[in-house]
C-alpha cells in the first residue's frame, strides 16, 4: 500500500493547531507530524479521492497557506520507519517496543509490536494517554470493546491486564493486518479484531469498559450507539480530539450520560474518562 505525504507550510502554532483540529476530524488521515514550519498528515493513496482533495484544498485556503504532496513508498518508508522506531516508555507502567528491541524487563507490561507506519506504534500522545487511563481500571475478568483498535496496542494491553475477552473494530485494512501480527507477537488469547465500520461489528454487549481512541467527529456522533453495548456504570476511556474540542465533547457525552472522571493532557490533545450513567 501506498501513502500519500501532505506537507503544509505553516510557521505559526496556532494556524498548525487550528489545521490539524480540522484534518484530525477525517477518518482516512492517519497520522500527524509537526515541526516549527510545517505540519505533515499521512493518508492512504486509495482513500485520496476527489472529495478528500477538495476538503484538503479549502482547509488550506481558508489558513491561507500552501501546501505540497507527495507519494511515499510503503516498503521504503517502513524501512526507514523500522530503523528509527524507538521504545515508547510509558511512566513506569508499560513498555511498547518492537522485537528487535531488548525487553523491558523492569516495566510490570510490555508490548511487543511490528513498527510498520510512524502511526500506529505507541508513540502518538493520545495513545500515551489512554494506557495512563487504563492503568486506573481494573480490567480482572471484564468484557472489553476497542471501537477503532488500530494496531491493537490497547486491546493487547487490555488482556495483559487481565480483561476476559477483547473484542476491537477498525476500518484501515492496514491497521488491522498489522493488529492480527501484533496479537501473534503477544500471544494474545481472548482478543477477536474485525474490520469494518461500528454498525458492521460484531457486538456482544454489555461491555464493562469501551476503548475509543479515534477522532472528533466519531466519537460526538458515537455516544448514542456507545450508551447501548456498555454497562451501567461502565466506563468510557477515550480521546482522539483536541483541547479546543473538550466543551464541545462533554456537552455531548453528558447529554448521553456519560459522566467525567477524569482528563489528561498532553501536548495539544485530550483524554478522557467518562462513566456512563443511565
């Protein structure tokens, strides 16, 4: 598979931060990187379609900046992506590193992953984020759904923690392969991964904990569909949005029932704990 490279050239902070809240919010970007000139999104060269093109072209009209793109190799680039993967370290909690790393024995958790994109392999903030919150869980013995489980680092960290079945849902092919490795490379045995969209997966409700690591726009319109797979009194860990974005999301998830417990930080992204509350 190939990527496609968008390249803006935006100096001031808070244009990249407003750009990359609109981009953020499209399912077929999947990925960021940001400089102090430039702000880099990755996007699968079949999903760059017409409409996609022209959403890109008015974002970068409306910031008044350029932009440039490029092809990028799938094999070169996960060469180059593999030769660079470094550990993500997450407090002292859990270790996420590929196989060809030495084990972190001194870390209770350790992830072992295939690096195969610059996303997808522990580093991104939010993903950082959502292993803090699930370190506040008792996961013994529960039933879990990852809805947009990606390469599948949270629902392995999920039985590691002791969940009783796993069940996670993404729509990128390539995550989902990658998901089916990383599940190997653990030996995972209560995680099943689909691919697909929330309305094609295959649900067994209640849930005790949900897992929702995507984006803003899924998740605002995801609540009502959420409030019917977890349990009362479940818990809602998710993130994907924006510090700008958080009013917006709590009004949304408290006309659902789903009740802060607690918010993260880090970077310009945002985490949070909900518990959903009929």
């Amino acid at each position: 598979m190939q990527y496609i490279k968008l390249d803006f050239k935006v100096s001031n902070n808070n244009t990249q931060e407003l750009i990359l809240g609109q981009l953020s919010n499209y399912d077929s970007i999947n990925g960021f990187e940001q400089t102090d000139n430039q702000l880099l999104a990755y996007i699968a060269q079949t999903d760059y379609n017409d409409n996609i093109q022209s959403e890109v072209a008015s974002i970068a009209q409306q910031f008044d900046c350029s932009y440039q793109t490029s092809i990028l190799d799938d094999k070169n680039w996960n060469a180059q992506w593999e030769s660079d993967y470094t550990p993500v370290l997450v407090e002292d909690f859990c270790a996420i590193r590929a196989s060809f790393h030495p084990a972190h024995t001194q870390f209770p958790h350790e992830i072992i992953i295939t690096p195969k994109m610059s996303f997808g392999t522990g580093h991104h903030e939010t993903t950082y984020m959502m292993v803090q919150q699930m370190r506040e869980q008792s996961f013994e013995g529960k039933h879990i759904f990852d809805y947009g489980c990606g390469t599948g680092i949270l629902a392995i960290l999920a039985e590691k923690l002791g969940a009783k079945k796993v069940y996670g849902i993404d729509i990128d092919v390539w995550a989902y392969e990658n998901a089916i490795e990383n599940l190997e490379l653990n030996q995972c045995n209560n995680i099943s991964i689909d691919c697909g969209t929330l309305e094609q997966a295959n649900l067994a409700p209640p849930y005790d904990i949900v897992l929702a690591n995507i984006n803003r726009n899924v998740i605002l319109a995801s609540f009502s569909a959420l409030k019917t797979e977890i349990s009362p009194n479940g818990v809602l860990l998710t993130s994907g949005f924006l510090k700008q974005d958080e009013e917006l999301v709590l009004k949304e998830a408290l006309a659902h029932k789903f009740h802060p417990l607690k918010t993260l930080h880090k970077g310009k992204w945002l985490c949070i704990a909900f518990q959903y509350r009929p």
